[in-house]
C-alpha cells in the first residue's frame, strides 16, 4: 500500500497537469476510490495540498472570484475617546478551486468533506477598518464541496475605526463601515462577491445581537467601489452597519434623577420667601445634585460633549439662578424691614399698577396687594422692624389707646415708615413672581429645545 501512494499522487499529479494544459474542468481530478468507511485517505488530496501556496486557477490571467458574507454576532465596546468599534464577526468565505472535483456517486455517496484550513490556499480578505485584529483560533476547517467549492468560516474579533458622533448620546446612531478587501490582489486576480444576500446577513445579525448588550443593530448597507491605489485597482465590499444605543438605562439613571430634582427646585419657589426655609433648602438641592453628577460620571462618555452633559449644565445653571434669586429676594425683605429706603417714584407708580386688579403680571400673588399681608415673626434676622410693626398700630389705635410719649408727629412718621415697609415687602414678592415667571420661561424654552434637538 504504502509504495502505491506516490505513484498515485504522481499520476494525479500529471492528471491535474493536463487538464491544465487542456483546461478542462468536467474531468474529475480526485479518485476517490480512497473515499471508505475508514474515512478519506489522505493521498487522494495530495495534489492538492502540494499547491497550496499559488492560487487555484487553471489559467492565471483568470480571477479568482471569492464571495463573502459575515454574522455580526456581538458589539462588544465602542470607545468614543479612541473612535473604536469592537465587534465580533463570523466571516464566510467561498471561492472555487479547479483542481477539486470529484464524482459523489463513486465517492460512497459523499458532496462534501472537511479539510484542514491551514492545508489549503486561502484568500487573504481583510478589513481595511480594523486596527487590531484578534489572530483566528488555528486549526480552523473548511469545508470541501465536490464540485471544488470551498467554503471557510473564520470567528473574528474586529477592532475598527469608525466615525462616532456622541452629541445625541444616550439617543445616538453610529454608522460604521467594515470594508473587506484582499490584502494584495488586484482586481486582475481577485474579485470580491456576496456570498449571501444583504437581508439575510442583517437578520441574522440582528436576531443574535438583540438578544445582548447595549447596542441594537439597525441596518447594514452595501456599496462596491473599487479602490485605487497607485496604479493598482483593488475589488472591496464596503459594509455600512448602523447602530443604535437603547437609552434605557440612561434615561433611568440620568435623566430621571436630574428631572425629579429640577421638579424639586422648581416648586421650591413656592415656599414662602419670608421664611427661612428656602435658601437652605435650595442649597441643599444643589448640593443633592452635585453628588448626583460625580455619582453619575462613570455613565456619560469619557470625551466629546454630547448634549445630555449641557442639559445637566443647564440643570446646574437654572438651580444656581433659582438660588441666586433668593438671596436676592431675601436681601430685599431683609433691606424693607430694617431700613426701607425712600422708594422712587417710578417704581411706585409701577408697583401699583402690577398690584391693580389689571395686572401687568398674571402671577403677581394676590395677598400682597391687600396691604400688608405679612407676619413679622415669619421675617428673617429683623428686631428692630418687629417692634416697629407688631409694636406700633395704626395712628387711630395709638389715639385711643392714649400712648403718653408719642407725639403726632412720630406717630405720622412710624406711620409713614410702615407705609414704606409694606410697600418693599410688597415689591419683593412681585419681584419674586416676576422672576419666578422669568424661570420658568427659561426653564421651558431650553428643556424645550433640548428635546426638540434629541428628537432630530
Ligand atoms: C482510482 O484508483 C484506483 C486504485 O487506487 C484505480 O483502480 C482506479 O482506476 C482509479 N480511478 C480513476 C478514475 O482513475
Ligand atoms: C488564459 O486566459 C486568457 C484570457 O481569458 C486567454 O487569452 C489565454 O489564451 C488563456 N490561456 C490559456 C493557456 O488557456
Ligand atoms: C458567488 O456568487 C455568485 C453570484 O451570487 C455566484 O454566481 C457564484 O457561483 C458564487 N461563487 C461561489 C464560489 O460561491
Ligand atoms: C451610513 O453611511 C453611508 C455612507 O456615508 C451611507 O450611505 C448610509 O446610508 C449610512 N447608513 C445609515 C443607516 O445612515
């Protein structure tokens, strides 16, 4: 036996060598008489194996022509600060060789065998994106067809650059192309195929990718322009694959919390501003929120700005402002109740006709127009102006209660100076209403317009 496997190689050898010369492809080439229960005898594809280092064609001014076909099986990482895509690919290849053939009625009934990948000639596809491709396992197998198709499965890992936009983060889309091309091939030696239709790839891709991860697959696109380089033409199949982030976690973790505190901050305004409460209550929701942002760092993309970082800039910004407005607004009380300055005319006149029953501001609250409406125990740090309010009634009332040091003329100016109390007092709360009003329009103008931005 052992002294018959040359010679059979030798004579397939010449086989193979005249059907060169004729360029046949009918003939079959592998004798297959070593086809058994004991499996192939490794003779019959000697000839073959002994060619492995050329390309398989009968004529070399003849294209190989090699079609392709991926499963997009998972979307591990994409990098925003390195612009890097990581995914996982399963690459199908098939191309001819003319050297294979063999007739399955002779062969006990087999069409296919499997053969070592490393024992063949393989095409050297890759992807023109990828900036580290993870080795494939070795000792992968192919699978050999009788009519000499070959076709070969490799898993890959593709680490590729990619274009990625992160100003609509949670919500964004990224467009990503795998561009498969032969490392050297011109388009004069090999042209590039699809080895299954385009839906198909993107079903089955979606159907594994939508059961894990982050990223949804939405679609993937095709285009074949060939690629110049130098004078060489190269054959390449550029895959648009767009994804989509699902937002859900994001928007519990983000955009919940943030909402609920600006809700919080909002109705915080209708603490009374006389009490003490709101200052201290607005400082700690800022305080709240701050802890909220470096808790929530770890979320929000490592670099870029995406529009979900000047939202929560916004948010800041809008509470800080609402802060802000009440130590106004506290600095006002503060200042009518210890010493109002003379009111301008002007202002007077105004103040009047916003607390008229014709209100220039809709929101201006109803019981400062009904003189003074305030308590002098709720006022903030005040003596003096307690005793001069709670202290001193009306000039009638002093009249009749018949107070023995206080002359007329005192009495008017008291009078007068809680005339000019009430009036501050009066202005600091429409001044608070307005600027409450102020808020709001801006509150709602730029959540506005983020959203409207999120939703493009
Ligand atoms: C195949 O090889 C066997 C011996 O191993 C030989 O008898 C047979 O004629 C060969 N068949 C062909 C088609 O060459
Ligand atoms: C190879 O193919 C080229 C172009 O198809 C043809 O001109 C040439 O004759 C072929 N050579 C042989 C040996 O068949
Ligand atoms: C490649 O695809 C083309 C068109 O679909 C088909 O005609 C050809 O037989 C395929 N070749 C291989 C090796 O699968
Ligand atoms: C991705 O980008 C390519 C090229 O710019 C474009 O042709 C394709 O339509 C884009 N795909 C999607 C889903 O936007």
């Amino acid at each position: 036996m052992e002294g018959g496997w040359p010679s059979r190689g030798g004579f397939l050898l010449c086989l193979t060598v005249s059907l060169l010369l004729q360029g046949t492809g009918d003939t079959f080439t592998i004798n297959c008489s070593g086809f058994d229960q004991h499996g192939v005898d490794p003779a019959t594809f000697q000839a073959v194996f002994d060619r492995k280092a050329f390309r398989p064609v009968t004529n070399l001014s003849l294209p190989t022509h090699v079609n392709i076909s991926f499963t997009l099986s998972a979307i591990l990482k994409v990098d925003i600060h390195r612009q890097l895509l990581t995914s996982f690919l399963w690459i199908t290849m098939t191309w001819d060789n003319p050297f294979i053939s063999w007739n399955p009625e002779e062969c006990v009934g087999s069409h296919k065998v499997t053969v070592l990948a490393e024992n063949l000639w393989l095409p050297d596809i890759f992807i023109t994106e990828s900036m580290d491709v993870d080795g494939a396992p070795s000792g992968l197998i192919a699978y050999v067809s009788s009519g000499g198709q070959i076709q070969y499965d490799r898993p890959v890992k593709v680490t590729s650059i990619c274009n990625l936009d992160i100003f609509y983060f949670p919500f964004d889309q990224q467009n990503c192309t795998l561009t498969f091309r032969s490392f050297l091939y011109t388009v004069d030696s090999m042209l590039l195929g699809m080895a299954q239709e385009l839906w198909m790839i993107t079903d089955v891709s979606r159907n594994i990718i939508q059961t894990q991860g982050e990223w949804e697959l939405l679609d993937i696109k095709k285009a074949t322009p060939k690629m110049l380089v130098g004078r060489s033409l190269y054959d390449q199949i550029m895959f648009y694959v767009a994804i989509r982030r699902r937002p859900r976690l994001y928007v519990i973790n983000l955009l919940v919390p943030s909402s609920f505190l600006m809700a919080i901050d909002t109705l915080s305004f209708f603490l009374p501003a006389e009490s003490e409460n709101r200052a201290p209550f607005k400082i700690t929701l800022l305080l709240g929120y701050n802890v909220f942002l470096l808790m929530m760092n770890d979320l929000l993309p490592a670099s870029g700005t995406p529009l979900i970082s000047v939202y929560f800039a916004l948010c800041l910004s809008l509470m800080v402002v609402s802060l802000l407005e009440t130590i106004l607004i506290t600095y006002l009380l503060h200042l009518a109740t210890t010493q109002p300055p003379p009111m301008p005319h002007w202002l007077h006149s105004l103040l009047l006709r916003c607390t008229s029953p014709r209100k220039c501001c809709p929101a201006a609250p109803q019981k400062g127009n009904t003189s003074l409406g305030l308590s002098p125990a709720h006022l903030p740090g005040v003596k003096e102006p307690v005793e001069l309010v709670g202290k001193v009634p009306g000039p009638k009332e002093a009249e009749l209660n018949g107070c023995p040091g206080s002359t007329r003329a005192q009495q008017e100016d008291k009078a007068q100076k809680q005339h000019l109390v009430s009036l501050w007092v009066q202005f600091s709360r429409v001044m608070d209403t307005l600027l409450f009003c102020l808020y709001l329009l801006f509150m709602a103008t730029s959540i506005t317009t983020v959203i409207i931005l999120w939703n493009t």
